[in-house]
C-alpha cells in the first residue's frame, strides 16, 4: 500500500515534465484556437479528434488571412487560411516544404514501410509519368473491369429495386477496376492481390496511432498494432517471382526487350527506379505497390461514395447528367475522349469535392529547417502545417451561395474556360496544390467519372432513408459514411 502511494507521488513530477516538454514551445508566436497551456491542451486534442470542422471555423472567423495552431494528441498542427500562403506553398521548394516528409511522419511510414519510401520519392515520378500516360492506352479495361464489377457488387433482378452498402461496392469496384489497371490480366485477377491492395489503406492508416509513442516503441508497436509487414510479405509472394523474371531478362536482353515488356505498374517501377539511378528489388517494388494503394483506393472510394450520395438526394440532376452522358457516348463510344466530354459530370465532381471534401485540412507540409512566409510568420523546422480547406472551401470571399451545393457551378458550354475536377486554384484544395499536388488525380478523375457514367447510364438509384448519411469525422478526414444503403434498379 505505501509502495503505491509513494510510486503514485513520484511518478507526478515525472508526470508534470513529460507534458511540459511533449508540447514545443517554438510555436508561441501563433494563436492557438482551443487551450495553449501544455495541461488543458490535452482536452483541446481530445476535442479535435472527432470536432475539427468546428475547430477550424473558429479558426478562420478568428483570424482569416492568418494563422493559427490547434492542439492534437501528439503536437501542434499549424494551420493557414490566407491567399498569401497558399501562393507561398506554391512557389515553395518541395526539399524545404515537404509533403512526402509530413506524410511519411503523419503515419509513421519508417515504422511500417521503411525508410527507402521517403529516401527515394521516384514513385511520385511514376505516377505522375508512366501511371497518367497510360490511361489513354489501358481505357478499354478499366471500362470492361467497370462494367464487370458493378454487375457482380449489384445483383439485380428484373425490376425490383437492390439494397447495396454504398461505400463497401465503391471500395470494392475501384479495388478490382485500379488492380486490372495497375496489374492487368490474369495478375490482377489473384484474389490475394486484390485483398492486399484494399487492406492496405487501413493498415498503413494504423500508422497515425504509432505517432503517439515514445520513439524507441515504435517499430514493435508498429508490428503489433498493423498488419503492414505480413501485407508487404503477402504481396512479395504475389508478384515477387513475375519481378525477378522481369529483372533477369534485363539482365539478359539490356534496355532492348523494354518495348516488349508488359505495360503495368511492376514495368513502371522497374522503369522508376532505374531511371532514378537505383536498383529495382522485389521489396522495394512491393513497397511502393502498397503505398499506391494507400494513396489511391480509399481515397477514390470516399470521394465516389460522397457523390453517389449527393446524386440520389437530387434526382433532377441525374436526369441532367444522363442527358449528357447518353448524348456523348453516342457520338464517341465509350472512351478517354468520351469522359473527357462530360463536362456536366467534372463540375459536379468538382463541387462535390468541394462542399464534401475528404480532406478538411489539406496541402500538409513539414518545413525541413526554420521557414519565412511572406507576411514574416517563422515556423521552425520539423513541424506540421496545412491549408485551411474546409473553412477557404465554404468562404463567400471566394463562392456565391458558398453552403449551397450546386452540381453545376463550374459548368461552362462545351467546357470551354471551365475549371475542372483536376485543377487545384486559390479556392480549390482538394487534391492539394503546387508542385506536390496529388498525381494520381487524374487517373482518379477518369475512374470516377466513367463509374458514375455507367451507373447513370444503366441504374436508377436512391437513398434507403432520404437523408445525406452522417460523415465520419476523424481528426482532419471527413469520410462518407460506411453504413448507409443505396437502392439501384437497372434501367430497360
Ligand atoms: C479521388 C481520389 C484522391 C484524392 C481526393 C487525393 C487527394 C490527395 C491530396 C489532397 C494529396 C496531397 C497533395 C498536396 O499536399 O498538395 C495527395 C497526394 C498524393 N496522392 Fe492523391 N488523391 C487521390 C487519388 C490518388 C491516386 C489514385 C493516387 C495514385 C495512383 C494518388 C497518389 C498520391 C501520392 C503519391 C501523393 C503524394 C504526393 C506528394 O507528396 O508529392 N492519389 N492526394
């Protein structure tokens, strides 16, 4: 009994240090929206794991072309509403912002993906290069895969109507349709891979929680809590001997059998890391595999389920979009050039993103060493900051009726001068912005867009109760609602 007590009484100094110097203190200079001292800061994080709409708002009514801090349960997060700093991220050098670096320190990537990730970043090359040049090239299977999927993920019979959780068929649908892309057939039809790559997002996301840790735990911690290290294992048995196949026959056969090769995702890594001056191995392949999962499945998932859901709370706008879709794939088939014309369906795109955007705080950045914005706000090396998206998304300084939802704001005849689903502006963060700005967004956009077409052109569709379900709200995320049904009746 005197042992605990006495423990009890020694362990409050300890106590009392640790929150002292767990909060850094190199941030005062910034107001803090919620509590400052290292004590009561605790209540503010806990406040913002499932409140930061309101947080942030408060955020940007207090100080709207400056900034601000907010606690979360591992640090600041420094957060920026005015236009002057987004043309500041902008024009910002990517080794002194960093994004790859905020987001490997977010979720804790060293602990599960290792550090080669971040090291060497020719992933974002790839994407940006060989994964957006093909889509042209690969349309027709992403719209076979399309088709496919939807048939089996909404099992209609005759004219009844079909009851589908809404965000489990989208996750689905874009795992197959992005692993018949990435992988092509019969690679993409393994089952395994296909689990690998949907589980992938949900384990790498475990990361956040490691971030919490003292440092020394994390790498145990990070086996114990995540399923990343078995996933990575389970995908280098997957595609491991077609990599090594591969590599020999360069070996062999040097630059020339390149033409030759299969055009998927392992030929663009092989490509990315050779062209980047490293050699290609299995693991590391397998890796990057898993965070392009990471980055592109659940995200699209979200993005397409906020908007299946926006549509069947507003059936005349359907009506509109099937009136485009029919009339475009009339005259140009089923292809990349047919979407492209969809111009109605890029604008409700783009306003879904806006008013349900995935990502209320966007644009993260980790300054490597001490940063001046422009207005003279010094931030120190190390930490987290972000773009106030969901308060700049909904300010009348830059939309008309900026709470209402209006599919078709951004609409303009023929496309012309219209700003699209893909580009980011001063008022538009949802796929980020500058140089690190999302490069999958347009393979994103194109999936997107021709699920919808399709799901306009041969479905009816509505909600099971006639209400936009609840968003997920955690930390900086707004997520669709995992539970909500959509009933679909195929149309004769
Ligand atoms: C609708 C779906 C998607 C959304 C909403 C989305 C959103 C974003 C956002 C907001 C960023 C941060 C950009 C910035 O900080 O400026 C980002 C980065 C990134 N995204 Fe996406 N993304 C989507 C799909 C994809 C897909 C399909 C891929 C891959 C094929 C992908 C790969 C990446 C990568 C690698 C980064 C890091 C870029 C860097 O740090 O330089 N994303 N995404």
């Amino acid at each position: 009994m005197f042992d605990s007590i006495l423990a009890l009484f020694l362990s409050i100094p300890v106590l009392i240090v640790f929150v002292y110097t767990s909060r850094r203190r190199d941030l005062d200079h910034i107001p803090t929206v919620g509590y400052s001292d290292p004590f009561l800061s605790w209540l503010s994080a806990i406040r913002y794991i499932h409140n930061a709409p309101a947080i942030i708002s408060e955020g940007y009514a207090l100080y709207p072309k400056g900034a601000f801090k907010i606690a979360m349960i591992d640090g600041w997060n420094v957060i920026l509403n005015g236009n002057q700093y987004i043309s500041d991220l902008n024009g910002a050098d990517p080794s002194i912002l960093s994004s790859v670096m905020a987001l490997a320190d977010m979720f804790q990537f060293e602990a599960t993906l290792g550090d080669k990730i971040t090291k060497h970043s020719h992933i974002i090359t790839v994407i940006r290069t060989s994964l957006t040049r093909n889509i042209n090239a690969r349309f027709h299977d992403i719209t076979e895969e399309v088709v496919r999927s939807f048939d089996a993920g909404i099992p209609c019979e005759g004219e009844a109507w079909t009851s589908v959780p809404a965000y489990q068929l989208a996750a689905d649908v874009i795992c197959r349709v992005t692993s018949r892309y990435l992988f092509d057939e019969p690679l993409c039809n393994d089952p395994n891979i296909r689990v690998i790559c949907e589980q992938a997002t949900g384990e790498i996301f475990k990361g956040r929680f490691v971030r919490y840790l003292p440092e020394s735990s994390k790498p145990f911690v990070a086996r114990l809590i995540t399923k990343v290290h078995g996933l990575h294992a389970g995908m280098m048995q997957c595609i491991g001997p077609i990599i090594e196949n591969r590599l020999e026959r360069r070996q062999l056969n040097g630059a020339d059998c390149t033409e030759e090769e299969p055009n998927d995702i392992i030929t663009w890594l092989i490509d990315g890391a050779i062209n980047a001056g490293q050699s290609p191995t299995v693991a590391d392949i397998s890796t990057r595999v898993l965070l392009i999962s990471f980055t592109s499945i659940h995200t699209t998932s979200a993005v397409f389920t906020t908007i299946l859901y926006q549509l069947c709370m507003n059936p005349q706008d359907v009506a509109t979009l099937r009136d485009e879709v029919q009339r475009v794939v009339q005259a140009e088939n089923w292809t990349r050039l047919a979407v492209t014309k969809m111009h109605n369906l890029d604008s409700y795109l783009r306003e879904s993103q806006r008013l349900h955007t995935i990502a209320n705080l966007s644009v993260v950045r980790m300054p490597l060493e001490e940063y001046t914005f422009s207005d003279g706000l010094v931030v120190p090396g190390g930490i987290i900051l972000s773009i106030n998206t969901f308060s700049r998304h909904r300010s009348a300084d830059h939309y008309l009726s900026p709470d209402t939802f209006d599919g078709f704001r951004y609409a303009r005849e023929g496309g012309q001068g219209q700003s699209l689903a893909t580009g980011p502006s001063m008022e538009y963060h949802s796929f980020g912005h500058g140089r690190s700005a999302c490069p999958g967004r347009f393979f994103a956009t194109a999936e997107i867009k021709l699920m919808l077409a399709h799901l306009i052109a041969h479905y009816d569709f509505k909600m099971e109760y006639d209400v936009y379900p609840e968003k997920i709200i955690f930390e900086g995320n707004a997520l669709p609602n995992r539970e909500a049904k959509v009933l679909f009746r195929r149309r004769v």
